[in-house]
C-alpha cells in the first residue's frame, strides 16, 4: 500500500504556509551582509579602500601589507555580524560552490585566545581538493590545488561564516573552476572591447564590462511528496508518471495568482538575497503548474555568476523552512515545460554606456550597430561553441527535444534591425559618394533609436535573441553555472572584435575614412553571417529542414554538442586569449563527459530498482487480486458465467502480463548495457554508450509503467502522481 504517499497528503499541518514578515523597505537591507564598497570606505584606510577600487576596477594587484589591512577590517567587520569563521568560497567543476570553513579563533598562549585573520589567509587558502573534478589534471601533475581570494566580487557573511569569493586552481596553474576562465574572458573582452570603442568611437572608455541578467526557473514539490518519490531524491526529476489529465493546457498558471506557501518563500527568499546583495526584483509564475521564476537586476557578469550560484544555494534552503524541495533539473516532469535560466549579456563601459543600446546620434549609433553586428558575427562562427557550453544529461531533455529553444544555435534581431541589416548589406563596396554617407547617417544609422522603441516584436522560440539593448541568451539550463555560457560568450566576443579591428585597420590603411572602413567591414560581416539569422518559429519542423539546409549544426545530445570543444579553431580561441590551454579544454571535456555518464547510470540504476522494487510487486499484487476474484467467481456461477463476466478482467490480467514482461525484460537490458557502458575507458566513448544504448531503454520501461499507473488501483500505486506532486501548493 502507499501509505507514504497517503500520510503525505493527509499531513497538512506541514504545509500550512509559514508566515513571513517584510519590512516596510527592502532596500535598507540591501547589502547589510556584504563587504560592501561602503562597508569597507567605513572600515579601511583611504590607500587600503582605493587599492582594493584598484583591484576591481583595473585589475591591479593589492599588495601585502594592503591585503593584510584590508584582511583585519574584513574580519572586524564580519565579527559585527556574528561570524565565527572564514571559508574560500569557490565553483569548482561539480556545478555547485564549495567552502570549508575555518575558525577565527587562535590560542595565543596562557590559556587565552584572540580572533586572527590575517592578508595571507586572506589571499590563499589550500583546500584538501584532491576530491574535485579534475579531468586527470592532477593526476598527471600534483596532487594538490589552492584557492585565491578574487577581489572583484565582495566578501559576505551567511549565517555565522565570512566567505571570500575565490578561484580555484592546481599548483602547477591549470584551472579548476568555473570563475577563473570567466575571469580571463572578461578581461579579454574588456580589452577588445576597449580597444575598438578608443580606437573609433570614444577616447574616454577606459573599461569594459561584460553585464549578465539571468532569469531563473524553478520548480518548488512539497518536502513530502518530494522525499516519497526515490527518482526525484536520486536524480532530481521523475523517471516514471503518467502525465494528469491538467497540465499546463489551459494556460492558466502563467503570470497567474502566487500560492501563499510559495509566496512566503519568495518572501523570505528576497529578503536573504537583499542582504546578500543580490538585487532580485521580479518573481512571477511560470507557465508549468509549481514552476516560478525569479530574476535580479543585471551586473557585471563576474558578480551576477557569483550571486546566481550564490542563490541557488540559498533557495534550496529557504525552501526548506516553507516544507518545499526546490528543483533546479532542467527536466523534472515529462510532458511540461522545464526549466531554464536565460542569460541576458550585453557590454557596457565605464563611462556608463551601454554598447548594445543605440545612442543618440549618427556616431553613437555606429557604435552600437558594430557592437551590434559583431555580436552576430561571433555566434555566427563560433556558435558551435555556444551550444556545447550548454550540454549537460539534464539540458539534453530542452534543447534536444520539442521545447524551446531548440538545439539549433540562431539569432533572432527583429524585423527593425533586419531591416537596417538589410540596408547595410546594400552599401558600395570601397569609398562611398557624398550622398550615400549622408543617407547611410540620416536615414539609416540615424533611425535606429525611433525604429528601436516601437520595436515591440519578440521572438520566444530563438536561442539567442535581440531585446532592444542586450541579446539573450536562453539555451542555458536552469541548473548550471552561468560562467560556462559567459565565459564562451565574452571570449568569442573578444575573439571577433580583436578580428574586426584588424579588418578596419587594413582598409583604412588603404585610404578609406574610419566611418567607410567600418560600413565597409559591417556589410561584409552581414553577409558572411546570414545563415544564422532566423526571424521564424524556431520550434517549427520546418526550421530543422531549413537550418540543416543552411548548414547548420543540430546536435541534440550532449556527447554530440561536447565534441565541437575540441575542434582545433576553438582550441586556437581560447590559447590566443589565454583563457584554457589545450590540456585543460581536454581535461573540462573529459569532466562533463563523465559527468554526462555518471548522471546517466545513476538515472538508470534509479529506474531499474524502481522498476523492479515497486512497480512489478505492485502490478503482480494487483493482478493477483484480479485473479483472485475471477477465481470466487468462477466457484459461484461456474467457468463459462465467470468468463462471460469478466471478459474485461481477464483481458486486464493478460494486459498486465504483457506490461510486467516488457518492463521484466527492458530492465534485465537496462542493467547489462549499463554495466557494459560503465566498462568502457574512453570517456567519449563512454558517453555516447550511455546515451545511444542505454538512456533509449528508458522510454521504453517508462511507456509500460505509465500505462500501468492508469490501470492499477490508485490506492495500490506506489509512487505520488504527477497530479499530486504538480498541484499541491
Ligand atoms: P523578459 O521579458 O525576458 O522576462 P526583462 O525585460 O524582464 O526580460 O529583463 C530580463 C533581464 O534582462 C533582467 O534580469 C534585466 O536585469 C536584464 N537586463 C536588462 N538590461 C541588461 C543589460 N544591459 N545587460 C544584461 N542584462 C540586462
Ligand atoms: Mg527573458
């Protein structure tokens, strides 16, 4: 019997929902937990406070009696918040932060004991991380790697623990995280960028910033339902369910009336991220039932990475005080919509412009549609590159499947921007007339920002689309980090832009003006980048025709898209900007690889042991009760009266048996193919096992216990339906 599933629903005290209060103004605890640029004028000297602007605005380095200074005024004040220890806090390669934390407290002799923090802790920090992923780096080199303090993202205090944002890397130097690369990007795009804006729009841009708004999804189950489902505990979506007969058809939980459970939750939850520093402001339903969204204004990309990793972890605790499980899998539930996490990314400069928003005259205009066309340019060649810092096994069940957005890497611009693009396309080649620069500037360049307000068009099925002043990105999958996606993002950008500049250059050497030179680049760039301008439904089955026409790449699973990373023009990208070198692309392949495995086996040992351990005794339970009845008939009213009676039941009982046979036999596979794809050495061939010969076994346990679900006895089922999981809120 089902009691757990029973006893769940029948507990509803738990799932009264928990009041929480707000203050009357949010923005007073805005950053009351960070080292905030106005914590630390309050607590450093004027040299120690301007080392560390330094530090974050130019990257210069703090020296050590500074980073000692700098490491007692971050202690005291941590003290004033109620902090008893430190950590490094950092994103190694398994997709969540790490931090060992470490006590303030120091003996001093006597009996007596004072708080210490000193520049070097500050700086450096040795985890013991010999069990982080590492791609085989640190088995070939050593065995040991140290986590850096990065200054250009605040320190801040969760509960009675001061963490100090950090990268993560092996002495011998090789990367081991997610922010270092990031880091490197940033900074290539920052001198790309600036180089360019310098060079032919504006000698006062000194700094360019990379700005990321991400929009997170969600799905929030109630803690009960949620621990009575072993799928969702073991792999963080439902392996099994057949789909309720209300899903998301009638469109109705969309922008729709927040529950009060998960409201309170919110509450809570935006109130902690206030503190944290993490300005969230908008929070709505999603279009899934118990999927919501929540959103922060954009920063610069490093913070806005930080404070995303940063707020998952916060989440899944908040949820916890409101009786919710909170999932981040891209793919909880089959059949509805999952989860995302669009990356809104745009550049900005330090002279408080927007590069992607046009401006308001001819020139400023230019200078958006080169930053503008660029941006295409980019994804245009290296796309590839794109889509395969997306693949992840939870992502694969989006991208690849048939929901948004598609697998196909394209951009969307609008019909505006298409237009202008178009206009472009048109210019001579060469010097240009008197006339068609007057028209270029007037009616062309000079139209953009009228065009642009009334350009309401918005394309929701495109991976990569235009919103009037930034791209969005949102092939991302609700539960990855975000650098991955930035750091492909800014280095690519800055790849192109370092291109771009030494286009211009060659034909202004020729002679032509710097404007000719660049109308002249632009419309070549247009032109070379047709192919992956796409205005259309990109869910569409005529896309795919079309896209594979154009010759673009659709590769739907993650072995697939994880094989662009080691084509040798990407390898070249990354060692150019000095980003990853070679032997580390290697090694973050053969990581995700392996990762992409590992979720799969435990997905398939997850769906065996359920098969096997809940849903064939059921069945067989069932069928035996039928057996059982037809046979008390059968003694009544004799074989051919109970046959006559039972038509339907006997046909139920052989149904049963076909089903309890396939899932019997598919499972028996399930394990050998498993067993046999856990044996291969080679990870990309490891990978591909697992997808192509045992994930395709999945559908096929799963189509025979989803029709067993509607057949047995609901009060003998023994796992929580997706009517009970998805609606009680
Ligand atoms: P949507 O309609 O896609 O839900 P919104 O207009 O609400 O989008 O904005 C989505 C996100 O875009 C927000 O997080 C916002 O801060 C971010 N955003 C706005 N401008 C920029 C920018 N210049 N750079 C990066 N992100 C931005
Ligand atoms: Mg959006």
């Amino acid at each position: 019997m089902s009691t757990l599933r029973f006893s769940a629903l029948k507990n509803l005290p738990y799932m009264q929902p928990k009041n929480v209060e707000v203050p009357k103004k949010l923005s007073e605890l805005y950053c009351q937990n960070v080292f905030s640029e106005e914590t630390m004028r309050a607590y450093l000297t004027q040299g120690a406070y301007q080392s560390i602007l330094g530090a974050i605005l130019y990257g210069k380095k703090i020296d050590r009696s500074t980073a000692d200074q700098i490491a007692v005024a971050m202690k005291d004040w941590a003290l004033s918040k109620g902090a008893t220890h430190y950590t490094h806090w950092f994103q190694p390669l398994t997709g969540s932060t790490a931090e060992k934390h470490d006590s303030f407290f120091t003996p001093i002799g006597g009996g007596k004991a004072i708080e210490r923090f000193s520049g070097s802790m500050l700086i450096q920090q040795e985890p013991d991380a010999s069990s982080f992923p590492n791609g085989g780096i640190r088995n070939t080199f050593e065995a040991r790697g140290y986590t850096a303090w990065d200054p250009t993202s605040p320190a801040f205090v969760i509960d009675t623990t001061l963490c100090i944002p950090s990268v993560f890397v092996s002495y011998t130097g090789e990367t081991l995280d997610y922010k270092t690369p990031l880091l490197r990007a940033l900074q290539a795009v920052d001198e790309a960028a600036t180089d360019v804006c310098q060079s032919y729009f504006d000698k006062n841009v000194n700094k360019v910033f990379s700005t990321l708004g991400w929009e997170q999804e969600y799905f929030l189950i109630d803690s009960a339902l949620y621990l009575s489902r072993p799928d969702l505990v073991m792999t963080g979506r439902t392996l099994l369910g057949h789909a309720p007969a209300k899903g998301q058809q009638l469109e109705d939980h969309y922008f729709g009336s927040i529950p009060t459970r998960v409201l309170n939750f919110m509450k809570e939850l935006e109130i902690e991220s206030m503190k944290l520093g993490i300005p969230v402001t908008t929070r709505h339903n999603e279009v899934a039932p118990n999927q919501f969204e929540l959103a922060p204004l954009f920063e610069e990309a490093n913070l806005a990475v930080d404070h995303n990793s940063l707020l998952m972890d916060l989440m899944s605790k908040i949820a916890v005080n409101h009786g919710f499980h909170l999932l981040l899998h891209e793919k909880p539930f089959a059949g509805i919509n999952g989860s995302g996490k669009h990356n809104n990314w745009s550049l900005a400069t330090d002279t408080g412009e927007n590069l992607l928003s046009p401006g308001k005259n001819p020139k400023k205009n230019l200078q958006f549609l080169s930053f503008f066309v660029n941006s295409i340019k980019a994804v245009h060649d290296y796309g590839d590159l794109l889509r395969s810092a997306v693949a992840t096994a939870g992502n694969d069940h989006r991208l690849g499947a048939n929901e948004a957005p598609p697998a196909i890497i394209s951009i969307f611009t609008g019909s505006q921007l298409a237009k202008v693009m178009d206009e472009l396309e048109k210019v001579t080649e060469g010097k240009l007339s008197p006339d068609e620069k007057t028209d270029l500037k007037l009616n062309i360049v000079g139209k953009i920002p009228e065009l642009l307000l009334d350009n309401t068009d918005r394309n929701r099925t495109s991976p990569f689309a235009f919103t009037g002043n930034k791209f969005e990105f949102r092939a991302v999958g609700s539960q990855a980090n975000c650098a991955e996606a930035m750091t492909v993002m800014n280095s690519i950008m800055a790849y192109q832009l370092r291109i771009f500049k030494k286009d211009v250059e060659v034909l202004i050497e020729k002679g032509l003006k710097k404007d000719e030179a660049i109308f002249n680049i632009l419309r070549d760039y247009i032109k070379a980048s047709k192919k992956i301008l796409f205005e259309g439904d990109g869910y569409s089955d005529n896309w795919v025709n079309e896209a594979e026409k154009r010759g673009l790449n659709n590769k739907k699973t993650t072995p697939e898209a994880l094989k662009f990373e080691l084509e040798k023009k990407f390898i070249k990208i990354y060692e150019d900007l000095g980003i990853l070198n070679p032997v580390e692309i290697k090694a973050r392949n053969e990581i995700k690889l392996e990762n992409y495995s590992k979720w799969i086996s435990i997905e398939a040992k997850t769906l065996g042991d359920i098969a096997r351990n809940h849903i064939i005794p059921v069945a067989v339970d069932y069928q035996s009760k039928l057996v059982e009845n037809a046979r008390g008939l059968k003694e009544l009213f004799g074989e051919n009266e109970m046959k006559a009676m039972c038509k339907e039941q006997l046909d139920l009982i052989k149904t049963i048996s076909n089903h309890i046979t396939e899932i019997k036999s598919s499972v028996d596979r399930l394990f050998a193919e498993r067993e046999k794809a856990g044996q291969i050495e080679n990870p990309e061939k490891q990978a591909d096992a697992f997808c192509n010969k045992v994930k395709p076994i999945f559908d096929v346990i799963r189509e025979h216990s989803d029709a067993l679900e509607i057949l047995i006895d609901d009060e003998m089922w023994p796992l929580t339906k997706y009517r009970e999981l998805l609606f009680t809120s």
